[in-house]
C-alpha cells in the first residue's frame, strides 16, 4: 500500500470517528456512583422577590471524570401537605420539566454538548418557584398568618400602610428525577420536606418612620414573630 493510500485511510477514519454522535461508553457503569439530592433556599426581599428556590444536585462520587453527550431530561415536583382539617378546592402542587436551561453551574459546554462532572464535583440544577401551581393558584394567599406588629409596609399604588404577615408552618414535599447522558439511568433523589413559615406578598418597601422591620431568616421566618 503506498503513502497516498494509508493517508487517504487515515482522513478517512477520522471523519468516520468525529462524525459520529455518541461517545465511547464509560468504563464501567457510574449510574451508582452519582448521588442525586434535592436542597432549597426561601428568598424574600420585598418587593423585588419571593420566591423558593430548588436546587437538584448530582454529585459524581466515582473515582473518575465522568464526560458525555448530555441529555438532562428530569422532573421536579413541589407538592403542599395542608393542615388535616383544610379542604383543597385547587391544584396544590407544581411540576416541572427540568433540561439543559436549568444547568446551574456545573461543566457544560454548550458548542459541544459535553458535560464532564469531575470526581466529588456536582452539577447543579435549579428551578425558582413563585409559588403559583399548576393551576396559576398562588399559594401565598392560602396560607394562615400571623401579624409582625414590628413591621410597618407601604402597599403601592394607594400607599396604604399594614403590618407585615408570616405564614404558619406550610409543609411542601419535593421530589426530583434527572437523567443526565443516554448512557445511565435515571436518577432518583430522595423525598425532601419543606417545612417552614414564609412572608405574605408585599407590594411595596418597609416604612422608615416606623420601628425598622427586622430582616427575614430565610430558613425561620418565624423567627421575626419572637424578636423583642
């Protein structure tokens, strides 16, 4: 075989190769060594935002970078655990498709496709929740609330003034699925419970001339009700 032939071979396998869409299958299976979780962080900040925000973590407990063609084809669901004696007359809960949009951080290479997750490393996906369900019913106003007499709000646009309002416990189960590559399972995080008060909408900003309302803890907004 002369050169002229081996370098036409040689081009020849190269397209073949970098042509192809799928990537080499991993050495061995990581679908067991990639740990899904769900975590969440309430963000209030009147009147810019109040939202939760959940976050489906895959973290890559295998002894080697895991790199492919990404996928990401998950679910997510926030499902409301009412008090016993509340009849529910609406949709109570909210679904969401999760895809490559919802990468949070993580190594995604967007011109390639190729999403490496290194040994320990995570990918995190996120969603922000607004509080409003499948059925555009908004939550926040189905709560029970208490009264923060520390804190004085003007409501726009008629600038009334009234007391800022945190909700009772409300209790939310999330659970999540994700696929990450064609090569893997699904991946199932386990339930995770949110159990914690939140703060009523406000329509407007904190008044100064009255007591300075004490800042939310966005774990324990209840916490506001017990200051002095």
């Amino acid at each position: 075989m002369n050169k002229t032939n081996v370098i036409f071979l040689v081009l020849s396998l190269f397209l073949i190769l970098s042509g192809c869409e799928e990537t080499l299958p991993f050495r061995n299976d990581p679908t067991n060594s990639l740990i899904a979780s769900v975590r969440k962080l309430y963000v209030y900040n009147t009147p810019i935002e109040n939202s939760l925000y959940i976050f489906l973590v895959v973290k890559n407990n295998y002894d080697e970078t895991i790199e492919s063609k990404a996928v990401i084809d998950g679910t997510l669901r926030i499902k409301w655990r009412p008090p016993a004696d509340y009849t529910v007359g609406f949709v109570d809960e909210k679904n969401v498709k999760l895809t490559l949009k919802d990468i949070q951080t993580g190594n995604y290479n967007e011109k390639t496709g190729l999403l490496l997750i290194g040994p320990n490393d995570s990918l995190v996906l996120m969603y922000r929740w607004d509080f409003v369900t499948d059925d555009k019913t908004d939550m926040l106003l189905k709560f029970g609330y208490f009264i923060d007499k520390n804190c004085f709000v003007v409501r726009y646009p008629n600038r009334g003034q009234y007391y800022r309002q945190i909700s009772e416990k409300q209790v939310f189960e999330v659970t999540a699925n994700v696929k990450l590559f064609t090569q893997t399972a699904i991946l199932y995080a386990e339930p995770y419970v949110v159990n914690q008060c939140f703060v009523s909408h406000d329509f407007g900003v904190w008044n100064p001339q009255f007591n300075p309302c004490v800042p939310i803890d966005p774990e324990n907004p209840c916490s506001v009700l017990q200051s002095p």
